[in-house]
C-alpha cells in the first residue's frame, strides 16, 4: 500500500511564518481546500493556498507538485467610457506575487504572470529583468532622495544599469537593519547570475526559451520575497510607489 502524501515541512513553517497562524489550522485549511482540487498533490494545494493569501511556497515544492497545480481563474470586470462590458476569464497560473498600490508595476507583474501561464518563457525573462531593475531604484530612490548618483546618470538623462544600481545598494548594505543587510546580501547573490542570463536572452535573437525549468530555476518568488522584506525600511513612504524609468 502507497504511502499517504505529506506536506513539505519546509512548506508548513514558512506559512506558518508568512501567515502567523497556528500549523494545525494551516493543515485543516490545507486539506479543505484540497477537495476543490482532487487531482492536486497536497504540496500544490499549498501553492494554491499560499497564493490566496498573498504569498507563494513554488520554490520549496518539487517539479511534480507544479506539474498538478491548475491554472487559477481570476475575474477582471473591464468597462470603457463608462460602458459596461461582459466580464472576462483568463486563466493565470501566478510565478510573481507582489502587493502593491502602483497601477504599472501590477500591470507589469500581470503581465509576467500571463506570459509564463502562456509558456511565453522569454518574455518572462524580459518583463521579469525590467520590473526587477526598476524596484531596486525604487528602494534606492526611496532610502536616499537626495543622493540622486546611486541611481541617475544626469549626463544621459537617465538611471544608472542594472549592474550599477545593485552594487550601489550592496554597498550600502550595513545602512540597512539587520534584516535588510541579509536580504540585499542575498539578493544580490541571487540577481548578479539571473542579470547576466536574462541579458543574454534580452540581446541574443537565437535564445529562445522554451522550458519552464529555466525559470523555475531562478526562484523568483524568493528574489520578489526579499525585495519586499527591504521595501519596509522605506523612510516614511511606500518604496513601491517609487518607479523608474528606461531600463539599463
């Protein structure tokens, strides 16, 4: 006889951090909401459960328990010149979930989502790189306003590379809390590798991708993760209202 699936402790603690709820209720709400999806492993329910309350655990599930995670329907009612129109349903499996009031960088994370739900894996690489970019000048922007040089290049009209703005903010790390310090460390270990593969994706018309593994691979739930946790030192405001301009 088959051995009943478990639940990934790693799963089950980092919702329990995430959410601050108790691992019995994690795992009751867990098993309820498996009977919606019967064909779903346990692992990939939590996916699902995860998403609904505003976070991800992709990265800690195996590539078998994504393979059974089924597209999650999401409704946008659309209405032009104050006509109503019929709503639409897309089917969108989430890669990147981020909270944010800023209207473009939902669009732009909506975007990602839709592309990668479509296997549209280059563009995801795009679109990924270029909101990426952007949030690391927003949390500099944010932190130090008045020290335009760690995110502008005056004499061009416009931000700092990519490249130059993360080691910017890696530089200055220690003015960071302690909580802050570790993320940026390893944000940065984790975006120098994904910056050089995207690039070359972004400037070589022969790469095309075509595997959802070469995604995976970058965790970029985990990368979105981290900015978030640097984004709560903001000084008085939100750092995601903060936007740059033309990529690096």
């Amino acid at each position: 006889m088959a051995n009943k699936p478990k639940l990934n402790p790693k799963v089950l603690d980092f919702l329990q951090r995430k959410l601050e709820k108790p691992v019995s209720t994690i795992r009751s709400d867990i098993s309820r909401l498996r009977r919606d999806y019967p064909q779903s492993t346990l692992n990939a329910v939590a996916q699902i459960y995860a998403g609904q309350h505003g976070v991800s655990v992709r990265r800690l599930i195996t590539k078998d328990d994504k393979s059974t995670i089924p597209s999650v329907k999401i409704e946008r009612p659309a209405t032009l010149k104050g006509k109503k129109r019929t709503k639409t349903r897309e089917q969108i499996g989430p890669i990147i979930q981020f909270k944010t009031t800023d209207h473009f960088l939902k669009k732009h994370i909506e975007e990602i989502n839709r592309a990668y739900t479509q296997h549209c894996y280059t563009c995801v690489f795009v679109l990924t790189r270029k909101v990426l970019e952007n949030l690391i000048v927003a949390i500099l922007k944010a932190k130090y306003p008045e020290n335009r040089d760690l995110y502008s290049d005056p004499t061009r009209g416009r931000y700092l590379d990519f490249s130059v703005v993360l080691d910017n903010l890696f530089r200055k790390r220690n003015e960071f809390d302690d909580d802050g310090k570790k993320a940026i460390e390893r944000l940065r270990q984790t975006l120098v590798p994904f910056k050089d593969d995207a690039n070359d994706k972004v400037h070589s018309l022969y790469h095309i991708v075509e595997d959802a593994d070469e995604v995976d691979k970058w965790h970029l739930d985990t990368v979105v993760a981290l900015i978030a946790d640097i984004m709560k030192e903001g000084p008085g405001k939100s750092i995601d209202r903060e936007r740059s301009g033309k990529n690096g």
